[in-house]
C-alpha cells in the first residue's frame, strides 16, 4: 500500500478532476504490476496495473489508494476488469466519497466473491488524495493560503515593496506548491501592485494551473501579465458591460460571483469556493495580499497555510499578513494546527491547518 500510495505522485498534476489514484498487484508475496492514473479520460490505476502485469492476476491481491470506480464514466468501470481478471481481493486505503462510487465499487467485488477491505495506511492516503476528497465531502477545494514574510509577520514595506523576502530555496518551494495545484487564485489587489505571472517556472511541471483572479470592479489592467498565456477566470460584481467585452475578446471567462451579503461591493468568498470545486479544481493556491487572505480566512474556507519566514524584521509600518477583524478576547484567536516546520536555506516553512 505505500508503494501505490507513492504512485499516486505520478498523475497528482495530471489527473485532475480525478484522484490520482496509485494500484499495485501482488502474488505469491511478489509484486507483478503496476499503474497510476495520469489523466482524465485515460485509463485507471487498476486497469494500468493489470496490463503490466508481469503474470496472470487471477488469485492475486490488489492493493489500491482508494475504492475502485464501479460506474461508466470516460472509461469502463475498474471494478469490472478486476472481476474479469479474477483477482482474489482488493485492499483499498479509502472508500471513494464520490457519489457515483461511495461503496459501489466494493459491493460489486464483493457481489462477484472477491474479499475487498479498507483502511489500510488511511491516513497517508486521505493526504494524497486531500483535494479531491474535499471537493466531494464539502463541495469546495482544498485551499492553501501561501505567504512569504518577515520574522516580525511583515509580507511588505508600507510602500508595497516585496521583492524577495524570501531566498531562492523558498521560492522554488512555492513553485513546487504551484505545480500540484489545480488552480491559483489572487486578488486584484496584487495583480494592480506587482503584476504577477502566477505560473511555474522553476521546477517541473506538466500542466499550468488556472488562474482565477477576485476583481470585483473589473479594474484589471489589458496588458496585465496575469491575462497572457491561457486566460484566466475572473470573478466580479461588476455589471460593467464595456469592461466586460474587452476581457472576454482577450478570452477570459467574466463571471458573475454574488456578492457578499455584509459587503455588496465584494464578492462572496464562500460562493466562489463552491464555484472552483464545480469546475473541477481539487486544490487550489492563493497567493495574494493581506486584505483578501485575511477576508478568506474569516469567510471559513482556508484549509491549510504555507507561511515562509525570512531573518528580517520590517517594523510596525509595514504590511501585516492577515487582515482580520479586531479581536478584544484572546479565546477569539484563530488557531490552525502546526503539522509541519523545516528550514530551507535561511528561510522558516511552517505548514499549518484548520481543524474541520
């Protein structure tokens, strides 16, 4: 089970909308094939596994990093070539939470006499499969809030200066974050500021995330880097008609987001999470400022924080990472859990998480 737990790296860039599911197929204690799932309308981790396999899979143990499908999708179910193959039984980490699958996949084993059990190496697999099992219990991604800033929690100088807080191992790590989300998300506040590209450059990758930028007035510059390369999605409240034409002549995808109920001038936040996960996106990454991190914390849909500290301390002028609300009780602090901290080069990287 680590082993397919492993293979789920290969296609974790590639799959999406899908898990990237890892399968290997063991017996007589020997490992005879297999397979991960790289990418929509290919085929499954199961059916890659059974075509390498080395020897005849009949009476052989399947050890898969979530329950095999059961329905006809893109391709024909797993459950189905694994009953073909006369496999003995199936060891899945997790039940698939998909409603299309949700326990199917293992009563149809089971219904063809094949043992199938869960649970094995749980855990591990939940966190290689975080995305896509958050879409599909809660119906909004996994979203990882990145922020690089000074020992003192400065993310700028008081003029916007930013550039770089952080050294190059630290970067490259961000990058790294990039490549294994399905989409980045930013405000128009950053791209007015610093003009991001938001791509990845520095390390591997397959495919580019989509961007997906919060402009709730449509004040969005047309030479804007942000708007080169594959249009971005844009989320607004904006019924400006004209501004609206000269970006979807560039291509973007204009959306009308709802507004936020306390604030009409901006956009619901919660709105916007469930919007991502509709299309798809299992993780998504906002690099962004403080005032609309600290509005999507308070909204509840930020699951994890990537913080980057850098030896510097920038003083009470500069800009703070989180905008919040004012808080007059300590008990109101929010507190996500540190499940991570290393060092890469000078540089801090603390990971920490929201209890659901």
């Amino acid at each position: 089970m680590a082993r397919a737990i492993a293979l789920t790296e290969h296609g974790r860039d590639t799959a999406t909308p899908n898990p990237a599911v890892g399968c290997v197929i063991v017996k007589d204690d020997e490992v005879i094939g297999e397979g991960w799932h790289e990418r929509a309308g290919g085929p499954h981790a199961e059916i890659v596994a059974l075509k390498a396999a080395t020897r005849s899979p009949e009476g052989a143990t399947v050890y898969v990093s979530l329950e095999p499908c059961a329905h006809h999708g893109r391709t024909p179910p797993c459950a189905d070539a694994l009953i073909a193959a006369k496999v003995g039984r199936v060891v899945a980490a997790l039940e698939d939470p998909n409603p299309l699958v949700n326990g199917a996949g293992a009563a149809t084993l089971r219904d063809a006499g094949i043992r199938v059990d869960f649970g094995l190496m749980a855990a591990q697999a939940e966190e290689a499969h975080i995305g896509f099992l958050s879409r599909m219990r809660r119906g909004r991604p996994w979203i990882r809030v990145k922020t690089a800033a000074s020992l003192d929690g400065r993310i700028a100088l008081a003029n916007g200066e930013s550039r770089w807080i952080t050294g190059e191992p630290a970067r490259r790590d961000v990058h790294a974050l990039r490549a294994r989300s399905c989409a980045i998300l930013t405000g128009i506040g950053t791209v007015l500021r610093d003009n991001p590209d938001l791509t990845v450059r520095y390390v591997d990758c397959k495919r580019q995330p989509r961007r997906v930028l919060i402009d709730s007035n449509l004040e969005v510059p047309l030479d804007s880097k942000i708007l080169k390369g594959e249009p971005p999605i844009i989320f607004t409240v904006s019924p400006d008609v004209r501004r609206r034409k000269a970006l979807k002549d560039l291509g973007v995808e204009v959306l009308q987001a709802p507004a936020d109920r306390y604030k009409p001038s901006k956009t619901d936040l919660a709105a916007i999470a469930k919007e991502l996960a509709a299309r798809g996106f299992n993780e998504v990454m906002v690099e962004t400022g403080g005032k609309l991190s600290g509005s999507l914390v308070a909204a509840g849909v930020v699951d994890e924080i990537v913080f980057y500290f850098a030896p510097k301390l920038m003083g009470d002028s500069a800009q703070a990472m989180f905008a919040l609300p004012e808080m007059t009780r300590l008990e109101q602090a929010l507190r996500p859990r540190m499940i991570d901290v290393r060092l890469l080069g000078e540089d801090l990287r603390v990971v920490a998480r929201f209890d659901p």
